[in-house]
C-alpha cells in the first residue's frame, strides 16, 4: 500500500470514528462506556494522518510505495479498503435486532449457574426490571424475589418457529457488536389475541409473573412469563441490553 492510500485511509477511519461518536450511533457498534476510548482513538488517527499528508506535500509528492526501482504496483486493491469506512460514514448500518435472533426456543446457551442472592425486587406493583435482570433471578436467584411476584420487562417480540408461540427478546452485547447474542423470556398465558397482528420485531412493554422452576437445564435456562398485560411501546433509542 503507497503512502497516498494509506494516509486516505487513515484519516476516513478516523473521521468515521468521531462522527459515530458524535452523532450517538456508536451504540450500534460498542457499548456506551467505551466512548472515550473511540473518541480518543479517532482523534489520535485523524491527527496522524493529518502529519503524513503534511509531510507529503512538504516533500511535493507522497512518497513512493518503497520499490527502488520505481516500479509501482496497481493501488486498486488498497483502495478496496476505504468501503467498510465509508459505508459506516455515509450510510450507518441499523442496530442488530431480530433478523439476528433464531427461532430457536432456546437460545441462550448456558452452563448450570451457581445461586446466589439478589436483591430484593424494587417496592410497588409490577416493577420494572430489565430482561438481563429477570432471566437472572429466574435462573440465579437462591433466594426466589421473582416467585408470586408481578414484574414488568421490555423487548421486541419473536414468533418461535416450532411452536408459532412467543417471546421477548434483547440483543446482549458484552463489549462491541461483534459479540452480540441474544437474550428471552417465553410469554405464556393470554398472548395470542394481544398480539394478533403485531409484526415480529416490534418493541412491547410486558406485565406478568414468571413461573418458578422454569430456569433450568430443559428450557436452556429460559424463564416462561405468563403474561398479564401487554402494550406496545417505541423501541428506545439504544436498543442493546449489557
């Protein structure tokens, strides 16, 4: 790779790095807590590929490829480079959702978790909890908060394939996208009729119990949660789970 592409290179890169993050759409990508780390890596980039191409003209013309007999190899290859940048920079890649997640009933593959207390759940009458949060008290909580207890979650809905039954789903990312999986409940009780019509992928609000000793090795760790009130709200504005 010569000089010229290379340095084209760079500064596209690190361009697309802090206008991710400038924009908030960096949460596509990575979690939020490593903002200042693309930030600073966007910057740190752009800045050297600045000083090369100042350097380069200082000198009048980019500097050969590093053959010293003046041969130069075609750059067309190299500059293949520049389309992954430039897609992210122009054309932003939507967030993972459910064209991601299997139909599977039982995704999320798990070892045989050690119990543990939590905390107990927040007073009121069905509290909020994230659907990180109740798969693992369904299947980690040794002191039983979610038993009898009305609770509320959040996720876009996924119609099972072997069943045409439901869950809520997330998409869980434990440092970037690239490590994405996904993450449900089963929704038991009245669903159906509260769903009729509703597309896969739509963002609901979901009110009910989960049914204790449904977290275990036969359902791979997936609580069922028979359902007691369903409304569809809008997906949020950073649609991962951590």
């Amino acid at each position: 790779m010569n000089r010229e592409t290379a340095n084209v290179l760079l500064l596209l890169v690190g361009g697309t790095l802090i206008k991710i993050a400038a924009d908030g759409s960096y949460v596509r990508y990575v979690k939020p807590g490593l903002l200042q780390y693309l930030v600073a890596s966007g910057l740190v980039i752009v800045v050297l590929a600045v000083a090369a191409i100042a350097a380069d003209v200082r000198r009048g013309q980019a500097a050969d490829d590093g053959h010293a007999d003046g041969h130069r190899h075609s750059t067309r290859p190299y500059w293949m480079l520049l389309v992954p940048a430039a897609v992210i920079l122009f054309v932003a890649p939507p967030a993972l959702g459910v064209s991601s997640v299997g139909s599977s009933t039982a995704p999320q593959t798990m070892t045989a978790p050690e119990k543990s207390a939590f905390p107990p759940l927040p007073d009121g009458a069905a509290p909020e909890l994230s659907l990180l949060d109740v798969i693992g008290r369904a299947a980690r909580d040794s002191t039983g908060s979610l038993d009898g207890r009305e609770i509320t979650t959040t996720g876009f809905v996924v119609v099972t394939a072997d069943n045409g039954e439901f869950d809520l789903a997330r998409v869980l990312i434990t440092c970037c996208a690239a490590d994405a999986r996904t993450i449900r409940v089963h929704l038991d009780g009245n669903v159906g009729g509260n769903l009729d019509g509703i597309p896969e992928g739509t963002w609901l609000s979901v009110t009910g119990v989960v049914v204790p000793g449904s977290a275990d090795a036969g359902t791979n760790y997936t609580p069922t949660l028979t359902v007691t009130n369903v409304v569809r709200i809008p997906a949020p504005a950073n649609t991962y789970a951590y």
